[in-house]
C-alpha cells in the first residue's frame, strides 16, 4: 500500500499517493457492515488475518483523497471562469451544456445504483477525464498563455483524476468487485480527435473548458459521496 | 465615428484559432439537444483589430423548423448587453452588429461576443482581439555573473500596454559569425527578461536584440552590441566582519573577503562600503575603497549601533577597460560603536587598517608631518599605530574627567556639599 503523505495544496498528486486518513470521528462501524457484505471470502485465506480494518482504511483514504480533489475542482473551476472573462462565471452564464465525446455527466439515478456499479462508473469517468483536461490545457495555453496558476491547476486536475481513478479501482478490487478491465487508452481517441481538427473557433474552445472542467468537478464529488456511504459511520 | 470593416492588416495578421478535437465538442452551430434546435454561426468567428476600429458582424441562425426569424435575437459583449440600436435585421435568419470605435479588450483570450436568442440561450459565440501592434522595445541592458552566463533585461515599447498577448523573444549572436540563438529561460529578474545560462564566448563581441510580436504585427528593438567581458558582475563580498577598534569610540574595522567566485582575477576589483546608524534609513557610502579587502570608518558616533554593507566591481577583469558591474550589496553586519559622554561627529571616511594612510585630510596632513618628523627629528618610533594609541589614551582621559566632574560632591559656593547622580549606565 503506498504511504501516506501529508495535503500539499493542488500539487504533488501521483497516481498511487495517499492522503492521510481524517481523523477518526470515533462512531460506531454503523456503515462497516455494508463494506462487510462487499468483501468477498476467500476460503483460503488464513482466518486470522482479517481483511476488513485494511478495507476499511483504504476506504476511508480514497474518500479523503475525493474530498480533497473536491475542493480543487472548485477552485479549478473558479480560476477558469475568471480568465475566460464574462459572461463566463457571471450567474446565470448557461451556455449549451453539449454532450463531450467518451464523458457525460453523472446520470439522475446514479445514487439509486448498487456501490460497486457507481464506483466503476465513477472510475470509468476518472479515467476519462485526464486526456480532456490535457485538452483543455492545451487550449489555455494559446488563450491565456500568462495564466501560469490556470496552467498548473489544469496540469494537476489530469494528474489528480488519475490517481483518483487508480485509488477507487484499488477498492473495487478489494471489495471482490469487478474493475474496468483492459480498454482502448482514453488518450489515444483524444490525439486522434486532435488530429481531426476543425476550426470551431476560440469561443466554443472557452465552452469546452468550462465544460470538461465542470465534469471534473461533478465526477470528483460524486465519487466523493459514492465512497462515503462506505465509509464506516458515513451516510446511508 | 469612423465605420467601416477591418483593415486587411489586421484580418491577415489573424492567427488561426487553437483547433479543437473534432469527437470531443459538438460545434455551436449543431443541434442542441437540451432546448430545441436552433443554433447559429457568426461572422466573422475571432477577428482581430486595431483599436479605434469598427466592426461588423452578423449571427446567421438554423433551426429546425426552416426560416427561424432573427426576430428577438440580441448581442451581448463580455457578459453585457449591447443596445438594439446597435443591431438590425439583415433578413429573416440573420442579425447585423455595427460597432464603432472599439477599445482595447479586456481579457488576453478575447472579448466574447455572443448571439443570444429571445429567451436568453446562447446560440453562438465569437472573440474579439483589439489591441495594437506592438512598439520597438528599448533600453537593453545585459551583465554576466561571473563570466558563466549573460542575462538581459529590457523596457518594451509603450509601456507593453498592447491589449493582445504580446510575445518577447531576446535574439543573440557572436557579431563577425555564427547564427541567431534565441534565449530560452525568459521571466528570471522581472516580466521583460531572459537568461543565457551556458556557451558563451569571451574577448568577442555579441549582438543583442529584441523581437515582440502579437496578432497585429512585430517590432524589433536596436541591436546591443557587447562583449562579455565589459558587463561582468560578482557575488557580495563574503565574510563581512565589523568589529571595534580598541577603546575607539568613533570608528569601527571593517573586514571582507573578495568574492570567491573570481579572486583569481580581483586584482584590480574595487569595492564600495555603505553604513547606516541602526534606527535610520540613510546609508552613508564609502567609494574611495580600490581593492582592499579592509577598511576602518572613522567620525562615527559613540555608543551607537551601525549596519555595514560591501559590494564589488570586477573591474578590470581579463583587461576590459569598461567600468564593470557593482555587484550586490552583501548581509548587513552590525556592530556598535563603544559609548562616550562626548558625542562624535557625524561625518564619515574609510581608514585602511595597518596604518595606511588613506586619502581623508586629517590624516593626510598628520602622515606629511610624520615624514617630516622622521627627516628633521629624532623620533624614529612614530607611527599612525602610536597616534590610534594617543588617541585612545586621550578619549581615555577625558572620560575620567568627566566622571570626575558628575559623580561624588561639588562644593557649592556657600560651602555646602551638592550630590551630583551618576551617569546613567
């Protein structure tokens, strides 16, 4: 299991790294009893060696992770906004939410699916997502090429959703749950888009943008919510 | 208000849009799924003017059923409104724009005007570019450190104030042969500034110059011509150590090192000391310093806290005959003066340590008199060390005067005894 490292702001984020665990709100396993009937057994392994308390802290640390992540597709989003200029990030800006090839937004009756279906939703979406915000970074920097933060936040979001979508495919292995299996990269049909350009224009690219980085952020508290009906004590 | 489309500068100096993937974005102009299906293309999509200049744009619509009316379409520029009187009805699909007079736009990726129909939904969108051409940068000044590197800063033309992203490009080249480099680490000593970190050629000139370039034109700056050697600066003097000269009030020793980096090559470096007393923002400077590496600063006040500073010019460096580069002052260092009743002058000069004689008149008139001493009399012993030595001893003396005349009694003129407090400590 990787280590542990302490937050450190909307950097340093690579697949496989952990946040440490929020401290233990000291409640009952109220939810452990759900993360139980998801383990799956394995006959042969050695009864004395539960695999439920690592389980349960792997949880628990993706769900810290999704947490954090939250937070910075916020501000990722706000910092986008801001050098797009208005009516970007004015309220009411509602520009036509198209559909973005490979990635919709989280359906209505998501929270109504089994956790295991949510969670690699939720991991098929985060593995998405990195080849889009590389596109976008891409675009800012042509558009805003001075916008040095906008560029790093971008650059981190890629990585960050990676390492997301690492971390909630390690629980869904854990919890005997299928995974996403071998797919064609995501980043291969994003080049290959690329290659296939056309000249839509400087304002759709803005739309882009301010569409893939809202995914992000809708996906990240999604995945946020979905490993916290986990996560022992959390919400049914 | 002058109307009239684009100058054909302005539209051929328009860069190509970044493009887009084609799977990842249904282009604004494709059936919206969510709100009908009217959508819209306009024209012309991200043109880039002057400012002052006028624009014309229309917002074709396509819809679903045919011949959609342009009825109840509106503009809006970067979130606003624009007034209707601003716009009319072309046909029955298509809305013209006329604006006049255009400012400089607001944001680097363009002013968004967007086509909107009568309910508020976006149909289309396209950014405008308004700036001006960027102005010949000015004022290059280049300095190596060390002789390893070459940095140069620059003032661009008119403030920089262009409105469009404007990009800095500083061009090199060895003067009798060689190709044009480009500097590659821009931004390292403020916003017009690039570093040459490596592969530099001494005792032969460079030419130095600078190209800005942004969507409506380019401009290329004066060209500097240099050899690396005239523009060499150094590190801070290391080691500055401050300390007291004896019991002498007024002076304090100063004692450096030269920079290490070129003390093979210092022999001809000068150095600048500046001292300034704890609680004031005035610095007193020391020129008269060559290329010593210690200094006594004489006229200081007693009792008193004072910040020394050292820098370096690598003067003469290799034989260059240019001034060189002072380099950076050093750390403060900080040393009191030892306390006295009498207060000292407030005027400063540098006294070699050794007893060398340094250029300040007092001492200059004191050395001829020495040397004539030593010719016409018998006191071979005398030295600037004797003299330190008589001054101490009469700084010395006049305190316990002092003491003297304010501790213990007095006798009044009436015979009674006064008590006098003591100095303070």
């Amino acid at each position: 299991m990787p280590s542990a490292r302490g937050e450190q702001g909307s950097e340093g984020l690579e697949a496989g790294v952990w946040v440490p665990a929020t401290p233990g709100s000291g409640k009952g396993a109220a939810r452990a009893g759900e993360s139980r009937a998801l383990v799956s057994e394995d006959p042969q392994a050695d009864s004395s060696i539960s695999p439920l308390p690592h389980l349960e802290a792997k949880i628990h640390q993706t769900h810290s992770l999704a947490r954090l992540l939250t937070k910075y597709a916020e501000q990722l989003l706000q910092e986008y906004v801001q050098h797009q200029g208005d009516p970007f990030g004015l309220p009411g800006f509602s520009p036509p939410r198209l559909p973005v090839a490979g990635l919709s937004a989280p359906a209505p009756g998501h929270a109504g699916l089994p956790a295991a279906e949510r969670l690699q939703l939720d991991a098929g979406a985060l593995s998405a997502l990195p080849p889009l915000l590389d596109v976008v970074r891409r675009h800012q920097a042509e558009l805003n090429p001075r916008a040095l933060r906008l560029l790093r936040r971008l650059e981190d979001a890629a990585r960050q959703a990676r390492a997301l979508g690492a971390a909630v495919e390690a629980v869904l292995a854990a919890l005997g749950a299928e995974t996403r299996g071998p797919r064609p990269e995501p980043a291969v049909a994003a080049a290959a888009a690329a290659a296939a350009a056309t000249d839509a224009g400087v304002f759709p690219a803005k739309v882009l943008g301010l569409r893939v980085c809202g995914l992000y952020r809708e996906w990240v508290s999604r995945t946020e919510g979905d490993l916290g009906q986990l996560v022992p004590g959390g919400p049914a | 208000m002058p109307a009239g489309r684009p100058g054909p500068a302005a539209q051929s100096a328009r860069r190509p849009p970044p493009p887009l993937p084609l799977l990842l974005l249904c282009v604004l102009g494709a059936p919206r799924a969510e709100s009908g299906a009217h959508t819209a293309v306009i024209s012309p999509q991200d043109p880039t003017l002057l400012i002052g200049s006028s624009l014309q744009a229309t917002c074709s619509v396509h819809g679903d059923p045919p011949g959609t009316t342009a009825e109840g379409l509106y503009w809006t520029l970067n979130g606003r409104r624009l007034a209707p009187e601003l716009s009319r009805v072309l046909n029955a699909s298509t809305l013209a724009l006329a604006l006049a007079n255009l400012n400089g736009s607001r944001q680097q990726s363009g002013d968004n005007l967007v086509c909107h129909a009568r309910d508020g939904s976006i149909l289309a969108g396209s950014c405008l570019y308004v700036g001006l051409p960027p102005e010949k940068p000015f004022n290059i000044s280049c300095w190596s450190k060390n002789m390893k590197d070459l940095t140069c800063r620059w003032t661009p033309g008119a403030h920089g104030e262009t409105f469009l992203h404007t990009n800095y490009s500083l061009k090199y080249k060895l003067r009798w042969y060689g190709q044009d480099n480009t500097c590659e680490e821009y931004h390292t000593v403020g916003p017009h500034s690039c570093h040459i970190p490596k592969d530099l050629a001494l005792f032969t000139p460079y030419e130095i110059w600078v190209e800005a370039t942004n969507r409506l034109g380019s401009a290329r700056s004066d060209v500097l011509t240099l050899d690396i050697l005239d523009v060499v600066t150094t590190d801070p003097p290391p080691d500055v150590h401050v300390s007291r000269v004896g019991g002498l009030e007024d002076q304090l020793s100063v004692r450096w090192v030269s920079p290490p980096a070129l003390k093979d090559f210092l022999f001809q470096a000068k150095y600048q000391i500046r001292y300034r007393v704890e609680d004031s923002v005035d610095w007193k400077v020391v020129d008269d310093v060559s290329n010593q590496t210690s200094c006594r600063l004489a006229g200081l006040k007693p009792g008193t806290v004072y910040f020394v500073q050292v820098r370096c010019n690598p003067f003469g460096i290799y034989g260059s005959k240019k001034a060189g580069i002072w380099s950076e002052w050093s750390h403060p260092t900080a040393a009191s003066t030892p306390r006295s009743e009498r207060p000292g002058p407030g005027g400063g000069a540098c006294e070699p340590r050794g007893g060398e004689p340094s250029s300040g008149p007092v001492r200059r008139e004191l050395k001829q008199f020495l040397g004539w001493l030593k010719k016409h009399a018998y006191c071979s012993n005398l030295s600037f060390r004797l003299y330190d030595q008589w001054r101490a001893w009469m700084q010395k003396t006049h305190k316990t005067r002092n003491q003297h005349r304010t501790r213990g009694s007095c006798p009044r003129a009436d015979g009674a005894r006064r008590e006098v407090l003591p100095d303070k400590l």
